[in-house]
C-alpha cells in the first residue's frame, strides 16, 4: 500500500507541475500581445497601400530629388525592417537597410516588404511579456536597450513613413488604407 500511495503522491507532484508550467506557458501577455496589434496594423498599412497604388506612381516623390519616391519608402522600409528585427533577435542582419535601394518595379518592391515582413513577423510573434525586457544591442548603434525598445522603433519607423505614403497617395486621389475603414 505505501508503494501505491508514493507512487499516488509522485503522480500527483508531476501533475501539479505540469499544470503550473502550461499556466505560465498560457499566461496573460498584454505587453507583448499589444506590440503584436500595433505591429499588425502598422505592417497591414504599408502592405495594403503598396498594394494598392500603381506602379506609375511608385516614381512620384512630392518635391523630386529632395525626398524619396513611394517606391523608395517602401524599399527603404523593407530593409529597415531587418535591421530593428535581426536587433531584436539577437543577431546579425540578413539585409542592411539600403539592400532594397536599387529595386526598380512594384513586383521587386512589394516581394522584399513581403519578406521582410515575414522574417519581423517570426520576431514579434516570439515576444513575450518577459523577454521584453532583456537588454540587447540596439540597431544602427543604438547601444544597449531592451527587447521591446527595438520592437517598438520598427513599429514607430513604419508609422512615420505611413504618414509620407498617405500625403503622397493623398496628392494622387487615392484613399489610404487607414482612411477607407476595415
């Protein structure tokens, strides 16, 4: 009988410890869940508008050889993308930031912000509430900072340039994604 209740007695230490790490692995993550909503909307916004702008108008810049085409901002934050994310994750960056600087064509453009989007979307979705806060070397020099720091420059980088894109497809009659509802 005491070989039965020890056996009983082990069984259940081994439950309650698995129960206890599926709750923590299951836990609440509001920090990290609210970076992936910004991080959803920011992406959907510059996606959606590369999109749905033709390629005329992938050479328009407002003021010509004074600010970027629209064509460029997308290159441009396509390969940012990796420099915050590979920061992020600890390592080196696959793309620099001008990897993108030649593309000519919608197709080369919109595919290097597709894949830039899917190597960050790897990143975010590894964020957690604790990793948030463990310190890293930050991208373009940036020192040391945290996890979340990084995550949060991409997604301010991206809104910054969602703000040019929306004046230049404003200035060509085409509604932005944010503007037409979802």
């Amino acid at each position: 009988m005491r070989g039965v209740a020890v056996g009983i007695g082990v069984l259940m230490v081994g439950l309650v410890t698995v129960s206890a790490a599926q709750s923590r692995a299951g836990a609440a993550q509001p920090v990290s869940d609210a970076v992936r909503a910004q991080w959803e909307t920011a992406k959907k916004n510059i996606h959606d508008s590369a999109v749905d702008v033709p390629e005329a108008n992938y050479s328009f810049a407002p003021v010509p050889s004074v600010v970027r085409t629209f064509g460029q901002i997308v290159a441009h934050v396509a390969g940012a993308n990796y420099e915050f994310c590979s920061a992020a994750k600890g390592e080196k960056t696959p793309k620099p930031e001008n990897a993108f600087d030649s593309l000519a064509t919608k197709t080369a453009i919109v595919k290097a912000w597709d894949d830039s989007v899917v190597y960050c979307d790897a990143v975010f979705k590894a964020l957690t509430d604790r990793t948030a806060s463990e310190a890293i070397d930050m991208p373009f020099g940036g020192g040391k900072g945290v996890r979340v720091a990084a995550l949060l420059g991409n997604i301010g980088h991206l809104n910054e340039h969602y703000g040019n894109l929306v004046t230049y497809m404003r200035l060509k009659g085409i509604v932005p994604p944010s503007s037409r509802g979802r």
